[in-house]
C-alpha cells in the first residue's frame, strides 16, 4: 500500500512503485475509474489498449489469419483495393 498527500490545488506525486506498475512516464495521462465504492487508477494508454483487444478478440479467426503469413497477404490485398479505388 502507498500513500500520498493532496496539495491545495489537488495534486497529488504519484508514488514510483506505483508509476512503475502503471508503466507511466512524463507526460503519461492517467484515467480515474469509478467501480462499486472504489477509485481505480489506470495508464489511459494501456487501457486503450486493452480495449483494442477486447474489439479485436476473435477477430483473426473470422478472417482466416493463423500467422504472419496471412497477415502480409490481406495487407497486400487491403492495398491493391485502395490502389484501384
């Protein structure tokens, strides 16, 4: 557990422990999230992230892709349908 104190203007220096956990950085943004009675804090990055994957979960299989290999191939093909547009 880490603490830490609220100034006047309401900041507050976010431990390093927990920086460091967060993955954030200078200039980093950090999002408040409200579950049940508690404030959770998170790296806003890393849950943009996290909900690119939830989005994408499935998606792979739906379209046929098992590796690198396929990837390449519906870019090529994604490419060659913008060239003709």
């Amino acid at each position: 557990m880490e603490l830490a104190k609220v100034t006047t203007k309401g900041q507050i220096t976010i431990p390093k422990s927990i920086r460091d956990k967060l993955e954030l950085k200078e200039g980093s943004k950090i999002i408040f999230l409200q579950k049940g009675e508690d404030i959770v804090i998170k790296n806003s990055a890393m849950l943009a992230l996290e909900k690119m994957q939830d989005e994408f979960e499935g998606e792979a299989e739906r379209l046929g892709i098992k590796d690198e290999e396929d990837v390449v191939k519906l870019v090529k093909e994604f490419r060659k349908e913008r060239k003709n547009k």
